[in-house]
C-alpha cells in the first residue's frame, strides 16, 4: 500500500467518525430490551424433573433421575450434564404464539399427527410439560409446537431442537453396546 493509499484510508475513517458523532444518536438504546412475559416451556425449577419422555418417529427415549443419576428403560447410564443442559435449555426457552384460535391449520406447522412428542414428570410422576414438535419454521430459527391439550401453535427455538438432538446420541460411552 502506498503512502497515498495509507492517507485516504484515514480520510475516509475520519470522514465516518464525523458522521457518526454528528448524528447525535446514542450507539445502545437507552431503555433496555423488554423482558419476554411468555412463560418458559418448563415452567419449574430442573432439579423437580424426575422423567423425561421423548418421542420421534419410530424412536422413543425415555430418561430416568434415580439416586445414582440418570438412567434410560434399560437401565443404562446416561451422562448427567447433557440432560441438564436439555432440561435448562426447557426452563429458559420462552415460545412465542404464532397461531391461536379455534382451529388452527395444523397440517401448516407440522403439527397434524405430529410424530415428535416431549413429555416431562416431576418425581412423583405428575406431568409438568407435554407438547407436540412440528416442522421448523422457513428461516429455521426455531420449531412450531403446541402444548397438549391446548390450540395455540407456539415457535419454540432451534436451541430446543438441538438439545433434543444431543440427547439422542449422549448415552454413556461405557455403556454403549
């Protein structure tokens, strides 16, 4: 780079930061981003899970907190911190309504005989979270679901279908056939 070259670079940056401070406008906005008031997927504290139930397709996994930590239905070991990580990613994703009413096109979503179900229990068995997954929305930011027993089709983040997907395949490696 020559010398000129060196000086119009400068020039030009110059020519930016005016601009910039002459604007007058502040770089962060000074009221904060508003606080989602959706309640989260799970709305409890992870430590009152005691079973999760997990459905796609032909595949079922089923998890199991027990004194020794976690466990599938054939008793094998699973690695505790990656289904805390999926429970806490439950507890801090907060699903935005995209479709309420009477009848929602549900065929639309993915969720017209839904073949993906998460199912979540306290240690006494009682249900805290069942919801149906459909497809991912067009920009694949995130996934359509709906809770069961309800017809709002809600847009849940991608980062739940990545935690799904890590809990398919972070079963134990002593314990792998």
């Amino acid at each position: 780079m020559t010398v000129r070259g060196t000086f119009a670079l400068i020039a030009v940056a110059a020519a930016l930061l005016l601009v910039m401070l002459a604007d007058g406008r502040e770089i962060i906005p000074k009221p904060p981003l508003a606080t989602p008031v959706d309640p989260p997927l799970l709305d409890v504290s992870s430590d009152r899970v005691g079973r999760l139930e997990w459905e796609r397709g032909p595949e079922r996994l089923t998890l199991v907190r027990t004194r020794a930590g976690w466990h599938d239905a054939a008793g094998h070991s699973w690695p505790g911190d990656v289904i805390d990580v999926a429970l806490d990613a439950l507890t801090s994703l907060r699903p935005r309504t995209v479709e309420s009413g009477e009848e929602p096109n549900l065929d639309e979503y993915g969720l017209a005989g839904a073949s993906e179900h998460l199912r979540v229990f306290d240690g006494t068995g009682r249900e805290l979270l069942a919801m149906d997954i459909g497809k991912r929305n067009p920009a694949w930011t995130g996934n359509y679901a709906r809770r069961a027993g309800r017809d709002e089709v809600l847009l849940v983040g991608s980062l739940l279908r990545w935690e799904l997907d890590k809990l398919r395949s972070a079963r134990e490696p002593d314990e792998l056939p």
